[in-house]
C-alpha cells in the first residue's frame, strides 16, 4: 500500500516538472522587438506616455544611488525626502543600488516606481521596456533644466524624453592623505605606478570601471587609437584588460557597496582608489584623512536621469517625485550633497556655498561634454568607426570576471 | 498516511526538484546582451564559455581547493573537541559544551562575518595579537575566507562527529586497552575507522556550505572570487541569468558526485 501511494506521489510529482519545464519552454510572452544594434538602431517598445496626472496614490518606492534621495538616516541634517513626503502625501520607500546592472536588474522586477539611471543603464532600461517615456509637459520644474542635457543619446530616443536629468559629475582619486605623499594628479597612481601602495588600492567593482583603463590608455598610449573608453575593439579592450590585471595584484579589494569603501578607507585597508565625491564626503565626515582629487586625465562620470517604471504602481507619485528631485531647492541639496552639478541650475542660488555650481561647472557645457559618461557599450563602435566591430556589454562584463581571475 | 504525505511531498517535488529543472533549463538559454532579457532560443553557448573559458576552470578548482581545505581544518579541529564532549567531560560539563557549540549559530552570519572583517583588518585584533610574535594579520584574501569559512561551519562538523562517538560504547575502548592498545593506538585503529562515517557526514554539510558560500568571500576575501561570485555577479549584477544558472549547475554536479561517493561509504546513514 505504501509504495503504491508514494509510487502515485512521486509520478504526480514528475507531471508537475514536467508542465513546468514545458510552461518554461514555450512561454514566449517576451514581445520586445529590440535587437542588441543599441542607440541608433533599436526601437523602443511601445510604452504609452501618460496624459495627464491623477490623485497621488500615497506612496511611491523609489530605486536610487546611494546619496540621491536622503530621508535623514545617515545624517539627520541631510533630508530632502521628509519634506518631499509632507508636501505631496506620497510615502517614500528608498531602495539604494551601487552599480548600474544592479539598478537594470532591479527595475526588471517592475516593483520600483522610479530610477536614478546612469547613462550605461538609461538606454538598456528603455531597450528592455522597462521604463516609460516621460511626459515632460506635466513637470513644472523641467523648463528649468540646462539645455545641454535635454535630448541627448543617453535619455531620449527618437526626440521622446525618457527621464528627467538630474544630475552630472567625475568619478574621483580618492587617497589617505596621511600615507599618499605627494598627492597624486593623476591616475597612473593607480595604473601604472600602483605597486608603490601594493595590496592598499582599491577600484570600483563593475564591468563599466573598465572605461577607466581604456581612458588612462587613451591618454598615455595613443598608439592603441583609443578615442571613446566606451568604443574599444577587440585589441583595445585586451590592452585594457591586461592593465586591469597588473593592477589586481596590488588591489586589496573591489568595492561595489560605498559603505564598505568608506570602512576600508577608515581601516587603512585601502589607501588610493577610485571614488564618488560622497563617499569622500562621508569618510570625511568620520575623521578618516581622505582628499578626493580629478586626476590631469579627465575622468569618466555620469550623467544621470530619473525615470519612471513601465509597470509603475505609482506613477502620479512617481511623477510627483521627479518634479520634487528637480526642484531647484532639492537640486541643491543632493548637488551639494552628493557632489556633482544640478541639472536643474536655479539651485546654484540655493546652494550654501555660493561659488558651488562654478566649481562643478554646472553651467559649462564645453566642461560637461569632456567627462566621459558611463554608457553601454555596444557592437556598433560608438566613436563612429565602421570597419570593426566593437566589444559589447556581455564581453566587459565576461572581462571583467577575467581581470578578477 | 497518502494525504499527509501529500504536500511535503509536493513541494519536494515542485518547489525543490522543479527549481533545479528550471535552473537546468534556464542554463540553456541564452540572453541580449544589450538589454540583459532572457532570449529563450535553446543553446549549449553558457556550458561552451563555462568549460572553454580559463577564468571559470580557476574559480572552480579554487572554489573546490577552498572547500576541501576548510572540511580538513573542520574535522582536525572537531574531532578532538568532540571527542573530549563525548567521552572525557562529565554529564553537566557535556551539556554546557553542546550548548557553547550550539551558540554561534543563533547569531547572524553577518554579523559573525563582519566581525572577522574588523579582526583582520589593518591594525585589528589579529593583527594586534599577531604583533609579539612577529606576524601580521593575513590580510584579506583567501586566506582569510578559509578562516572565516572554517570558524563558520565547525558547528556542522562538531556535532555530527560528536554523536558518532556518543554511540561508540565504552566497553570498546577497554577491551583495546586490555589488549594492550595503547591510547594513540586506540583512537588510529579503534575510534578512527568506526567514527569515519561520522566525520564524512559532516563533510557534507562543511563541503557544500563551502562551495555555495559568495558572501564571505566578499567580505573578507579581498580581490578573490569563488564560484558563488560568479553567480552572483551574473545574476544580481550582470543580470545574465542563463549563463549564472550554468555556473550554478557546477556545484550541483560536484555535490551530487560527492555524495554518491559518501553513500558508499555509509556515512548517509549517521545523518
């Protein structure tokens, strides 16, 4: 009696699987029309782009990077979405990310109403149809935005704003100022000369920090013909890759959590690296002997956009949100919060430190356009050659696993 | 008995052997590498990458050197201390030592995780304690995701270990030493051979929380990486499911080989 039983539960159980296995087989729901021809060749999903605004929903969850949207939990004088919460009834729920795949990733799940996307997540955000066109007639605050960053590659497609722009910057050298003499100008202290702090540098651990290689070889060895970090054919990306590797000798450790940076820093575990002008900001803020430094190399940076989901469930808070985060008030808190320079300029009036938005440049489009923002690399060599074919987003994130070892 | 047998089997069925077929499935698919979405067109591209590919034979040896090495540190460490509980300590005593053993486990493993962070790092405890005598604290590497590793999992091998020799009678050990067995003697040819089973039983459990573990190794590990990583970044960062789900299927293979070789042993009967 009892095999019999267990004979019957065990065949019930293998039609289960099976079905499942089936059900997965052939589902075929997946209706993008995208192909991986990137920027100038896909076409967007059809995504509808709200009409007008309803009745706020009374919450909206929101997906952001560390440092952009500050309820007064990590320093009580540091909260923009308190006031936010008061003035338009929606309860903030704030989910912090620290690489831009993660921020794909999660916004894939449809449970986050809006994102701060950088550049190297915005376009694969809109391939993949997970973020919505953005009606900006219904953004009081959008009219205020630098011109400079309306309309561009990593933000619209086809003159159809996906976002707001919120915010720019460089990605920093940061370094112990009690161990580092002299203070370094430039990123061979973390290249070519790392073997001076060996086991006591660290890097940002992302397939998109290969950019910072390509750039340091465009500048120090131009032979390679490197002319954009983010277009590197086959040759280019194994020239960067080999420099990623004698630098891993001398790295104590990678870090994608800024927290852990800002620990590792304060232990004397690491000592130079690549960094955010936040993470420099809190480090200092706990006594740790940090200066952030832009190497003589430029740097590569962000340019980074709010969005709001496909599948929002909130999307009257969501928008609600957008038009607060570009408020030339909240600007300026995150700007000078954060480090970078507002999108939306009126903030440099607001700012605490006057000459604020004249040291980040906020207003300089020429400065703007020489940082090398974070953007998906692609087949199609961005840099507009032809006769190769570029490294893709699957190949640095393959190199990136190499480089690790 | 069929119905309350019913749903634990079920889910077995469903939630446990469905998700590695699922798992199994999703290893043959492939993935956009713009947009990152699943392409469910069927290929053997991700096995191709995962044996062809260098990189990935590196992590898995090291993964399987780390695992071997943190089960031998385990079971040096557990035997004498389980054979101390079972044999040597009194009643009382016995029970406070299962209880000590018992401890850690009721607190987070990140907290204990972070705690070896700030141990070892720069100027920390082991550092400081490595001082007098002219070392210095490993540093974060391998090394030192072996230490934690170890220090984390010696509960699962103390306790099977110490119920093996709870069963070993005493009558065993006397009638060795009647025979003129000396006390080395007696723990190599006596206690050894019958607590075997016992000892790979535990080996189960240090061995396969090894080879999964990805968070330690991110803790403590510094620039390492282990196979657990590698999933880990191609499914919560590189959002590449597919080809994370053929790295997930290596450990799954190596324990279901593992523990074939265990069953010949008997040791599945001490579990």
């Amino acid at each position: 009696m009892r095999t019999t039983t267990t004979q019957r539960l065990t065949a019930a159980a293998g039609a289960c699987l099976l079905a499942l296995v089936a059900g997965c087989g052939t589902s075929s729901d997946d209706e993008t029309t995208t192909d991986a021809d990137g920027a100038a060749a896909f076409t967007p999903p059809d995504v509808p782009l709200q009409k007008s605004l309803g009745e706020p929903e009374g919450r909206v969850s929101i997906l952001a990077w560390p440092g952009y949207a500050e309820d007064g939990s990590t320093d009580k004088s540091v909260d923009w979405v308190t006031p936010f919460e008061e003035q338009s009834g929606c309860q903030a729920d704030v989910k912090y990310f620290g690489t831009s795949d993660e921020a794909v990733k999660l916004m894939g799940t449809g449970e986050y109403d809006v994102v701060s996307a950088s550049g190297d997540a915005s376009l694969r955000l809109i391939a993949s149809g997970d973020a919505a066109p953005v009606n900006t007639d219904l953004l009081e605050n959008y009219g205020d935005i630098e011109s400079f960053l309306k309309d561009r590659a990593w933000n619209s497609v086809e003159d159809q704003m996906y976002g707001v722009p919120h915010g720019w910057g460089a990605n920093l050298l940061m370094y112990n100022t009690d161990v580092v003499k002299p203070a370094p100008t430039s990123w061979s202290a973390v290249f070519d000369d790392a073997s001076v702090y060996a086991g006591k540098v660290t890097a940002y651990d992302s397939p998109i920090y290969i950019a910072d290689a390509a750039l340091y070889l465009m500048k120090h060895r131009p032979e390679l013909g490197i002319e954009d970090p983010y277009a590197l054919d086959e040759d280019q990306l194994a020239a960067a890759v080999d420099l990623l590797k004698k630098q891993n000798e001398h790295v104590s450790e990678y870090w994608s959590d800024y927290l852990k940076e800002v620990q590792a820093f304060s232990t004397g575990d690491s000592v130079i690296g690549t960094t955010w002008e936040v993470i420099a900001q809190v480090a200092q803020g706990e006594d740790v002997p940090v200066e952030a430094v832009l190497p003589e190399e430029g740097s590569t940076g962000w340019s980074d956009t709010w969005m709001i989901g496909a599948d929002a469930a909130n999307p009257n808070c969501g928008y609600a949100w957008m038009d607060y985060i570009t408020s030339p008030k909240a600007q300026a808190a995150v700007a000078e919060y954060f480090g970078e320079a507002p999108a939306n300029t009126r903030a440099c009036e607001l700012t605490s430190d006057a000459k604020f938005c004249d040291a980040y440049h906020a207003t300089d489009a020429d400065y703007a356009d020489q940082i090398h923002y974070w953007t998906t690399p692609i087949e199609q060599c961005l840099d507009g050659r032809s006769d190769v074919r570029c490294t893709d987003y699957g190949d640095w994130t393959q190199a990136w696993t190499e480089v690790k070892g | 008995m069929g119905l309350l047998l019913a749903p634990p089997m079920l889910w077995l069925g469903v939630a446990y052997l469905g998700a590695l077929a699922a798992l199994f499935v999703t290893s043959l698919w492939g993935q956009n590498s713009f947009t990152g979405q699943i392409e469910r067109v069927w290929t053997l591209d991700n096995f191709r990458d995962l044996f062809s590919i260098e990189v990935y034979r590196t992590i898995t040896f090291r993964t399987l050197g780390i695992a071997a090495l943190v089960t031998v540190v385990d079971a040096v460490l557990a035997f004498p201390i389980a054979l101390y509980m079972a044999k040597v300590a009194s009643p009382r005593l016995r029970r406070l030592l299962v209880i000590a053993v018992l401890m850690p486990l009721w607190a987070s493993y990140l907290v204990k995780a972070y705690a070896w962070r700030g141990m070892l790092s720069e100027g920390g405890l082991i550092a400081w304690l490595a001082a007098p005598f002219g070392l210095d604290s490993p540093g974060y590497g391998l090394a030192a995701t072996t230490l934690v590793l170890a220090y984390l999992w010696l509960p699962y091998m103390i306790l099977p270990i110490y119920a093996g020799l709870e069963r070993l009678p005493d009558s065993l050990f006397e009638a060795s030493a009647d025979l003129g067995g000396r006390a080395a003697t007696t723990l190599r040819r006596v206690v050894l051979p019958m607590v075997f089973p016992a000892v790979v039983a535990g080996s189960v459990f240090t061995f396969s929380l090894s080879m999964g573990d990805y968070i330690a190794v991110r803790i403590v590990g510094g620039t390492g990486q282990l196979l657990g990583n590698v999933v880990y970044d191609n499914a919560g960062a590189a959002n590449n499911l597919p080809f994370a789900a053929a790295v997930a299927t290596v450990p799954v293979v190596v324990m279901l080989a593992y523990l074939a070789a265990v069953r010949r042993t008997g040791a599945l009967e001490n579990l």
